[in-house]
C-alpha cells in the first residue's frame, strides 16, 4: 500500500477525524450517562425517605412502631436491594436501622448517625473495601410533633456497575465500528479514485505519435470529469500543434530541397568552369561541400518527420533481423578496414520481426556508421543480436571517446553533438541517432546507452521479437 497515495492520506485523515469524534461521543456519553444515573439514585433516595416520612412515621402514634418497622422490611426490602435505611428519633436513639445486604456492601452500623442539630441533606460515607455510599437525610414531624430523621442511602455500585458495562460496550463497539467505518471509507475512496488511476494509466501511454487518443471520461458530473475534458481538450490543441510543427518540418525541407538541388548544380558547373582559377575552385569546392551537407540535413528532417507522422510505416514483412544484420555489417566492413579497425558480428539463433526492413536496416547502418567515425585507428566494433524477454536485441559496442555522463540524457536529441568541431570534421550532422530513436519508437522500441568498464560506449536497441513456428 503507497502512504503517500491520496487515496490512502484521506482514508487515514477520515478514519482519524472518524476515531476523534468517536472517543468525544464516547466520553460524551459516559458522563452524561453518569450524570444521569447520579440523579436518578438521589431522585430515588429522596422519594424512599418522603414515602417513609408520609406513609408510615405520619401516623406512627396509631400504627405503633412494630407496624412502621414491619413495613419498612417488607416494602423496601433493604437486605436485598442493597439500600441503607436508618430511622432516629430526636433523642438520637433508633427507631429503625436496615441489616447489611446480602452482597455485604456495607455495615449500617459502621455509620454514624446524623443529629437534628447538625443534619446534612447528602452526604458520602466511604465503606471499608467497598464503593462510597450516599446518603439522603431527611428531618420529619409527626402530627404529635415528633422529630425523626430518616437517612435513605445506596452504594455506588449501581452507578458504577452501569458505567462499567457501557465501556466494556463501547470498548467492543468502537473497533468493530472504525473498522467498518475505515474499511467502507477506503472502499468508497478506491471507487473514487479509480477514474484518476485510469486517466493516468492512459495518459502514460499517450506519446507525440498517439496524440489523437483520449482519456476516458466518465459522465459523473463531478471534479474528475471535469479535470479529463480538460486534460482532453489540453491533447486536442497538443495533437494540433504538433501537426503544424510536423508539417511546417515536413513542408520546410520539401520546399527547401529544390532550390539545394539547384545551387548545387551551379555549384558543380562553376567547379568545372573554375579549372584555371585555383583559388576560385578550391572555394567553389567548400561551397559546394556545405550545401551537400545542408542537403544531408534537409533530408533527414524530412525522414524524421515522415517517421514522427507514421508516413514510412506501411509497408511491413516478416524477416531474419539477425541475418539483415550480418549482411549490414558485412556491406561496411570496408569503412572499418580503412580505419583499421575490428568489426565483428555476434549471433547464434535466427530472430523473426516484422516491420519495414529498409528502416530497421537503417538503425544498424546509422550505429554501425556512429562507431566506425568516432573509434579511432585500430579499435574495434562488436555488433550482436539475441533475444530476451519477447523482444530482439540489437547491441554496438566500441572502444571510442565514449561519451560524458552530463551528455547521455541529450545524446538522441536533434542537431545534438558532444564535441561539435569533431563531429563538424567528420561529417556528422548531429541527426543519425534522432532517426534511430524515432525509428525505434514508431515500432514499439527502445534505444539506451551505457557505458562500459573500458572505453567506449554501447548502444542497445530493443524491439518487439515476432514469434514464429516456436522460433525465439
């Protein structure tokens, strides 16, 4: 799982928002819930200690004592509600004291009693080993005009046992509900987000060859729909302006090709008509050296464009890649031979692709050529082919200048050269790599260098390997 994932930063802000608000309603509730129970039990005590006063004390003198003791026991049932009842007359003596309850909360006789001239309304007497017990106390006179005080009191324990079983609820409870909470929320993002994933997943796939594709649009009416018209409508004036471009290359070196042809002929027929004249011919000579290179230029823009607009890609066949390229390698034998140089050709199995041969031929011959111009005397030259992981490999290596790690990034860019007075001198117009790569790219390829431990450089072409009959 990516942490840095929006999908997982809103999860983890939710579930702790979520976790947050669940704990304040937690305390929320346990202590309203306390507070709550707190009042009900003194309401409850309060009503014990009327009902005691009204109903049984008012009328004591006729009923006798016997009968207010006999009630008390059977109505309120002390020992078993675990309530402490106590009765006092004025002279401080008991009328009526409740037993310890069955559960031995409390011993009413370890509680003092309370005097008419002292009395406290409530009060907390805290019990040996057990919760603390509270205690109403309520002054009464008979129609005799006998003082009473009536003590009615309950351990906290019926407080404390509720709010006990609400955390041990709430403790079940809170982890299941984050955990759905946090799950359904995650699921929710992963529906959300899952557009997103798809626009990016598509647009990676969209280069300057496939302009005319578009992200998928999903009519939810929401921000992400909005952001892939967008994104959209952004291709559409992409696509557009990269046709100007191709075409204003394309039309540029078409219309510039005639006039080159031109002053080339003037050029060669002023050569010839300049034999007399040594310093005329020997400059008619470089002129006409430069705009045979200017021709070498415009043509290759031109095939560039062609390649970049899908224009030279028709015509496809199923070929040996391996064998077209010893026999490449075989055609340029000579120029290495001239140079001194050891050219070999590596290659065990035959290697079935389809595409244009002439163009594929072209990668071999533009890299072939590149390390024969910058390997000097008495290097050498290693040309491969082998197959991996579904895809042909064509890799050149030689022992020449190599090339700066500061210079590989811009190595396959247009009109770029490491040492541009070498590569002036050599006859280099800085565009044979920027066709490889734009030849590799419209079949689906790769091109890379790296450098090895010794001089030199090696470049790796990759490209789709057409199975055939079992073939690898």
């Amino acid at each position: 799982m990516n942490v840095r994932s929006v999908r997982f930063r809103i999860t983890a802000w939710y579930a702790s928002l979520l976790a947050g608000l669940l704990v304040l309603f937690a305390v929320f509730i346990y202590f309203a819930l306390e507070h709550f129970l707190e009042v009900n039990l003194r309401e409850s005590l309060s009503r014990d200690a009327q009902t005691i006063g009204e109903a049984l004390l008012k009328n004591i003198d006729e009923t006798g004592e016997k009968y207010v003791i006999k009630e008390m026991e059977e109505h309120f049932a002390p020992r078993i509600t675990s309530r402490f009842l106590r009765v006092t007359r004025s002279d401080g003596s008991l009328l009526y004291e409740s037993g310890i309850p069955e559960n031995r909360a409390f011993d009413p006789s370890h509680i003092a009693p309370e005097r008419l001239n002292s009395l406290r309304p409530w009060r907390e007497e805290q019990m040996k080993g057990g919760s603390p017990l509270l205690i109403h106390s309520n002054p009464y006179i008979d129609r005799k005009g006998n003082r009473f005080v009536i003590e009615a009191g309950a351990p906290y324990d019926e407080v404390e046992s509720v709010l006990h079983e609400l955390l041990f609820s709430l403790a079940i409870a809170f982890p299941l509900m984050l955990g759905i909470a946090i799950g359904g929320g995650y699921g929710i993002m992963r529906r959300l987000v899952r557009p997103l994933d798809e626009i990016a997943t598509k647009a990676e796939r969209i280069t300057s060859r496939n302009l005319n594709e578009r992200l998928p649009v999903e009519a939810t009416g929401d921000e992400i729909e909005k952001l892939a018209q967008s994104l959209n409508r952004m291709m559409g004036r992409l696509e557009e302006s990269f046709h100007h471009i191709n075409r204003f290359s394309a039309d540029a070196s078409h219309e510039i090709r005639t006039p080159l042809a031109i002053i080339r002929g003037e050029l060669e027929n002023a050569l010839l008509a300049a034999e007399q004249f040594p310093e005329m011919r020997e400059t008619v000579r470089s002129a006409l050296e430069e705009a045979e290179r200017l021709s070498r230029i415009v043509e290759q823009l031109l095939e560039i464009s062609r390649l970049e607009a899908g224009e030279t890609l028709v015509d496809r066949t199923r070929f040996d890649f391996s064998e077209m390229t010893r026999t490449t390698v075989e055609q340029m034998r000579l120029l290495a031979e001239e140079k001194h140089q050891q050219l070999i050709f590596e290659s065990t199995l035959p290697l079935d692709i389809e595409g244009d041969r002439m163009r594929l031929k072209q990668i071999v011959v533009n890299l072939v050529d590149n390390a024969i111009k910058y390997t000097p005397k008495g290097g050498s030259i290693s040309v491969s082919n082998f197959a991996t992981d579904g895809k042909v490999v064509l890799e050149v290596a030689d022992t020449g200048v190599g090339v700066p790690s500061e210079a590989a990034a811009q190595i396959f860019d247009r009109f770029y050269r490491v040492d541009k007075a070498r590569s002036r001198q050599l006859g280099g117009t800085g565009l044979g790599l920027a066709i490889v790569k734009s030849i590799c790219v419209a079949y689906g390829g790769t091109i890379a260098l790296r450098r090895p431990d010794g001089p030199g450089i090696i470049f790796r072409v990759e490209l789709p390997l057409h199975q055939l009959d079992g073939r690898q």
